[in-house]
C-alpha cells in the first residue's frame, strides 16, 4: 500500500468510529424505565400542597438559605487581623498550596 492510500484508510476509519460512537446515547440520556404504564395520581395537588406547607424545610436544608448562629468570640475581625499581621512579621508562614 502507497503512504496516500494508508493515510486515506486510517481517515475513513476513524470517521466510521466517530460516527458510530456518536449514534449511541451519552451517560444518562438513554431511557431507562420504558415499561413503566402512566399510572394518575392518587394524591390531589390540594393534599400536596397541605402536606408540604405542613412542613417545610429547614433551614438549610434544599432551601437555599443557611443560618448562622451566633457566637461569642472573645475577639473581633480587626483583632484577628492584628494578631495574624504580628505573627507573619515575627516569622509565622501560612501552610498554603502543594508544598506543605
């Protein structure tokens, strides 16, 4: 075989492979549950609704919303930043990145 016709066959080919790989379904988008009958619901939307005003998420929880407590620190932001600027002065070095 001439350098033209192998180089030509190993394109065809990898053609045919890419199009075959790209007609399968990617990771989660082949239909997984098919003999499954559409069943109605028992449960109204009223009863649903009800039961989820009934209980609401916490905070925190698939809400969106995060709570914090509140603490009683024996020192302020300012003070932290003080105390962390003296130690860097005097030496002090923040274990940061792969080097540690």
């Amino acid at each position: 075989m001439s350098i033209r016709l192998i180089s030509m066959a190993s394109a065809l080919a990898l053609t045919l492979a890419a199009s075959a790989a790209s007609a399968m379904p990617a990771s989660g988008e082949q239909p997984l549950f098919n003999d499954q009958a559409d069943v109605p619901s028992v449960v109204t939307r009223a009863e649903v609704t009800a039961q989820a005003t009934q209980s609401p998420p916490t905070t925190g929880e698939s809400s969106g919303v995060v709570s914090v407590a509140a603490t009683d620190l024996p020192m302020d932001r300012a003070a932290v930043v003080t105390e962390l600027r003296q130690a860097l002065a005097h030496g002090y070095h923040l274990a940061t990145g792969e080097g540690r």
